[in-house]
C-alpha cells in the first residue's frame, strides 16, 4: 500500500445520520465490555427492634431526668414557700394578738373618756359652788380676823 494511493471513503447518508448519544447508550446497555461478575445484592435490613427501644429508653430516661430535676426545683421552691407562709402566720397571730389588745385598751380609754364627760358636765356647777364657799368663809374669815387671831395665839400659847 502507497500512501499516495489511498483514497478517502465517502460515508453513506445512513451512516452519517446516526446518532452517536443513541449509539453509546446502546453498546453501554449490552455490557460488551463488562464481565460476568454478579453485582453485590442490597438487602435493606430492618432495624433491630432492640436498638430501637434502647433508643427510646435512653431518650425516656433523659426526659424522666429532665422531670426529675423540674420536681426538685419545684419541691425546693415550695419548701420555701411553706416556709414563709409558716412565718406569715406567726407575724398575724402576733398582730392579732396585738389588735385583740389594743382593741381592749380602745374600750378602756372609751370608759375613761364616757367617764370623764360625764364628770365634766357636773365641773362647772361644782367649781361655782366650791368658789362660792370659799368666797364666803373668806368674807367671814375677813371680818372677824382680829378675833381669830386672838384665839389662834391663845390656842398656842395652851399648847405651850
């Protein structure tokens, strides 16, 4: 062969209308170039139910802790809150017993003060009277003062 005597091949109109996209599809669905080789099988197994309920437990018992935690808080916070209601109640016992007295030294202070108008009302009358007679044994004391002078100094000089 003489390379000047090649002559190039003209492809028909069959050939040139193939598509070659097809054509690779089709020699790669026939696997010329693959050998016998059994492909490994998937078998999807299913979960162990084990597993599966360690899992849950295991997501339980974090929930449980959770809880348990939640009911100390809540168990700490009420220990608190008896606490200081105990303490509240024994501050209002004190103050009621507080009240109760006060509330008989009110009755007493209200006797004493009924008392005290009603006296007051007879002050006036009694005063006047009270001056009155004091006035008048003055006045008598005044007139006779040289006489009982005399009898007061003779009363003295008994006693001597």
């Amino acid at each position: 062969m003489n390379k000047d005597n090649l002559i190039p091949v003209e492809l028909n109109s069959q050939l040139k209308n193939i598509d070659i996209n097809k054509l690779n599809q089709m020699v790669s669905s026939q696997n010329f170039y693959r050998p016998n080789i059994q492909e490994p099988v998937m078998v999807k197994i299913p979960p162990n139910p084990a597993h599966e309920t360690n899992k849950l437990l295991k997501e339980q018992n974090v929930q449980i802790n959770e809880l348990q935690n939640s009911l100390n808080s809540i168990q700490y916070e009420n220990i608190k809150l008896n606490a200081q209601i105990v303490t509240l109640n024994k501050t209002i016992d004190s103050d009621t017993e507080k009240l109760d007295e006060l509330k008989t030294a009110n009755t007493n202070l209200k006797t004493v003060n009924q008392t005290l108008i009603d006296n007051n009302k007879h002050y006036w009358r009694n005063t006047f009277f009270i001056s009155l007679m004091v006035g008048i044994i003055s006045f008598i004391l005044g007139m006779y003062s040289n006489e009982i002078k005399s009898l007061l100094l003779s009363l003295l000089n008994i006693l001597k």
